[in-house]
C-alpha cells in the first residue's frame, strides 16, 4: 500500500522524485490550479505558457511531464488536468480532483515519492486528492516476477520485475496539525486499503479464491480488526436449508460458503445489512457461457468483496451503527453434480425455485442471504451483485443500476453514490414483470421476460427481503471489472465498485440520516 502523508513543506523545497500540479481547461488555454503558486514562480511564472506550448490544454486525464525548473529540489513536474475552471476558482469538483490524482499517481508508479501540490484548500478537497493518489497508485503484481529457473544463476535477469507503484503520496497544501485534515487522511488510509484488498480479491485467479480461502480471508480481516466472523460451511448450510446457495454450489469440488461479518458499536442506534454475490467462478453451469464470456467470470465475487471490504471499514473507522455483512459465496461449475435446468430448489425462506437457467445463478445464493438478513431485522439491507448483463447493455460499463422496494432509500443511495464518485442510477422494480416468473411447478421461476432482465432479477431479490424493511439492490455488472485501459484512478481490473457507497451510506446512518 502507498505511503500517505500531509506536509507543511513548501512545494519547491520538497525532496521528491516529482511534484504534481493541477491545471484546468480555460477559454483562452491551460490555467493553473490553485497549490502550483510556487511551482509557477520557479518557472517565472510562466509555466502556463509552457504547458501551452507544449500542447496541455488542462482537459479531464490530460496529463503532461516536463523538467523541473532550477529553483525546484524534485527533478520533474507533473501536470495533470482537471477539466473545465470552476465558476469559482476554489470549488473543483471533488471527483475532478480524485481523477486528476489518481492519473498522477498511476503515470508514477515506480517512483519513491511525489509531492501532490493539487487543490487542497478545504479538508474535503484534501481528502478526494488523497483518496485518488491512493486509488490510481494501485497494482496487482501477485502473480508477476516469477522467477526463471532457466536462466543461468549467475545472470542478470532482462526483466526486472512488474513496476511497482509509487511509494508515497506527500499532500502538500494541507493542514497536518488541524484535526480535520488528519481524519480525512486516515479516513482515506482505511477506506483505500479495503478497497484495493478487494480489488485484489476480485484479480486472483479463481484456482486460488474459491469459497473456503475466501473465507478465510474473511475470518483472518476479523480477527485484525474486531468484526465477528461465522463461516457456515456445506454441512451447516444442509442443516439450515440454505437450498439456494447449495443448488448453485453443487456441481463444484469447491464447497459453497456463507460468511456473516458483525461490527458493532455500544453506543449504535441502527444496524444496516449488506448482502453480497460472491460467485468465485462462474461457467453458467449446466446452461454453459459460450466462448468468450467466460475468461473474466472470477469478478462474479465483486459484490462479496464490496461488502467485506464495506464492513472492514466501518470497523476501521470506528462508526456508531452495526454493520453485518453476508458473504454468499458459491462456485457455478457444471458436473454430474450439478443443479439441472428444470430442477427445483428450496430456498432458506421456505419458497422453491424453479431452474430455468442455471447461468441466473447470482440470485439463488442472494435470495437465501436476503432471507437470513432479514431474520436479524435490520434498519435497512443493501445488497450488491454483478447480477445481469442487461444492466451492463442498459447503463454502460461505468454506471451501476439501484433499484430499491422504497423510493426514498433508492434516491438516498443514488445521492450517496453521486456524492462520493460512483456512477450511478436509480432503475424501477415494474410490477408486471412480475408474472413473468410464475412456475407451474413451483412457487417462483428463477427467469422471466428476456426484456428488462435486470429489473426481472430485482423482482426475483425483492421476494426474499422481510416485510418492513428497507432494501435497495445494486446491480455492479458493468463497473465491477474494467477490461480497458486505467483511466482516472481506476485500474484494468476489479475496480471495487460500491465500498464507497457503502461506506458512506453507513457513515450518515451513524449521523443520524439513514434517508
């Protein structure tokens, strides 16, 4: 994990291996951000007209190196674009500034230290600047460098190495004695580092995370950091009559799981329940994925490793509300073993399921954790999936879809999600989707209608949530795991899309404002 910390140092007197500046797109090309004052002055004040000549314009992800001016101790600034000025010069947009910092951090990745002398002017642009340092330095080496036991011993390797990422993150501009200054940093210390262990949980391969060392991820993050931690493996969860996630966990050799996580806190006055998806690998079972949607199904387990990480940081960060997570987690594998389409499973509710499709698997093992959630009567339960291809084909890859049996708690997520950078957007639950589900074999079928196969699957979840209790389902299909090149501080890969909402949802419902 980089190295974070808040510095009274001026900018040119910072020993660094490079020093971050934020410039933004103006009418009349590149203007300087506030926190390059005295970067600026070492160019005479004409570094706006250098990053000018040199073609910056100042738009969202541009980003420019150049040799640093003598007066400057780092050797090399970096100029990274924020997007159009602000109507008022100090009120950058927070995710302007997370973007911006997070390009900065991943063009450093194998540096020691940069000094980040963006925009820091108010605790809340310090700690988006912090967190997008943070975010963008991220990188999944676990499996690189390997050793070549071919090559001669006494050889050289070519091949150093996968680059690691920057070291340390100086934020220069900040307060470090001012009390606020210094929560948002290790606010941003605990809620990245969860992050990016999710992060890292969606990137291994499915050969090593399946859901017995998921769960023991699980136990051992417990144990570190005070949350209570109950495994039910397959014996317990044939006792209990967990037939949704057992049905879908059958044809593996890897055995399902359900993980309970609890935080609490003494003086909490709500408990809110996260539920995640966690299909460590999903073929589609029996009802088989063709060719060419298969290879990155190990991120079938975001919505668990949201909700893990969620729960891990509300323990980190000591908030007054219980937090409980369920991680309902299962391999979709197809043997002789293996759940058939036309089969019937008893859910833990009591209610069967029909089969139809054995690939529509994410909401069988959420139908039973919903169910068990509910049982502890929580304030409000949020559940988190990478559910349905539909949602990716209406809303992008980059946008997650929130549907919710109260529209109130539905705009409060929207607005939380908004508020901390996650795209986002609010999607019905139509009731005469409904019918499209009826069995003439059982008491619901696990398919519907073809179109709006995302808002059938919310239908399908709404069933399993208890009477009176506020729910809201966020489908992460599409930003869960990004196939394309990094961009902003997002990198290729597991993404950990959600924490933040979560996160926040349940920092305000610790103030008081669950929505």
């Amino acid at each position: 994990m980089t190295a974070l910390t808040l510095s009274t140092a001026g900018a040119a007197t910072l020993r660094a291996d490079a020093l971050v500046v934020g410039v933004a797109k103006g009418v009349k090309g590149p203007v300087l951000a506030p926190g390059s004052e005295a970067v600026d002055k070492a160019f005479d004040g004409k570094l706006a007209a250098v990053l000018a000549t040199l073609g910056a314009t100042g738009a969202e992800g541009e980003l420019t190196k150049l040799p640093a001016a003598s007066g400057l101790k780092a050797p090399v600034v970096v100029a990274v674009g924020l997007g159009p000025v602000p109507d008022k010069e100090d009120a950058y947009d927070a995710e302007a500034l997370r973007r911006a910092a997070g390009t900065a951090a991943r063009a450093l990745s194998g540096s020691k230290k940069a000094g980040f002398a963006l925009p820091a002017g108010s605790v809340e642009d310090a700690a988006a600047v912090a967190e997008g340092a943070l975010l963008g330095s991220y990188a999944f080496t676990a499996y690189q460098g390997g050793e070549n036991k071919l090559a001669p011993k006494d050889a050289k390797s070519q091949d150093s190495g996968p680059k690691q990422p920057l070291a340390e993150v100086t934020l220069l501009g900040g307060k470090p004695r001012d009390k606020g200054y210094k929560a948002a940093v290790e606010r941003a210390l605990a809620l990245v580092e969860e992050i990016n262990r999710a992060r890292d949980l969606i990137n291994t391969p499915p050969n090593d995370l399946y859901p017995e060392s998921f769960a023991a991820v699980a136990t051992a993050a417990g144990k570190e950091h005070g949350v209570k931690v109950q495994v039910l493996d397959e014996k317990a969860l044939v006792k209990g009559g967990y037939g949704g996630i057992l049905g879908v966990g059958q044809g593996s050799a890897n055995g399902p799981r359900l993980v309970k996580l609890a935080y609490t806190h003494p003086k909490a006055e709500k408990t809110l329940a996260f539920v995640g998806k966690g299909i460590t690998y999903d073929s589609g079972g029996i009802s088989l994925k063709p060719a060419g949607h298969n290879e990155t199904m190990k991120c079938d387990m975001s919505g668990a490793a949201a909700v893990f990480a969620a729960v891990v940081t509300a323990a980190r960060l000591g908030l007054k509300v219980n937090v409980t997570g369920w991680l309902a987690l299962a391999e979709n594998m197809p043997s002789g073993n293996a759940t058939r389409p036309g089969d019937v499973l008893r859910m833990y509710s009591g209610k069967t399921v029909e089969v139809l499709n054995t690939d529509a698997e994410g909401r069988l093992v959420l139908g039973d954790a919903l169910t068990r959630a509910s049982e502890e009567k929580p304030d409000a339960i949020v559940d988190v999936a990478t559910l349905t291809g539909a949602m990716v084909l209406a809303l992008g890859n980059r946008t997650f879809g929130i549907m919710a049996n109260d529209d109130a708690f539905r705009t409060s997520i929207h607005e939380i999600a908004d508020e901390v950078g996650e795209a986002s957007w609010p999607m019905p639950l139509p009731a005469d989707l409904r019918k499209g589900m009826d069995s003439p074999t059982a008491d619901i079928a696990n398919m519907g209608e073809r179109m709006g196969g995302g808002l059938v699957a919310g239908l399908f979840l709404k069933e399993f949530v208890g009477e009176g209790i506020a729910w809201a389902h966020l489908d992460i299909a599409g930003p869960a795991f990004h196939e394309g090149a990094p961009y902003g501080y997002t990198p290729k890969g597991g993404t950990g899309s959600a924490v933040r909402t979560l996160v926040r949802l349940a920092e305000r419902t610790a103030d008081g404002d669950l929505g």
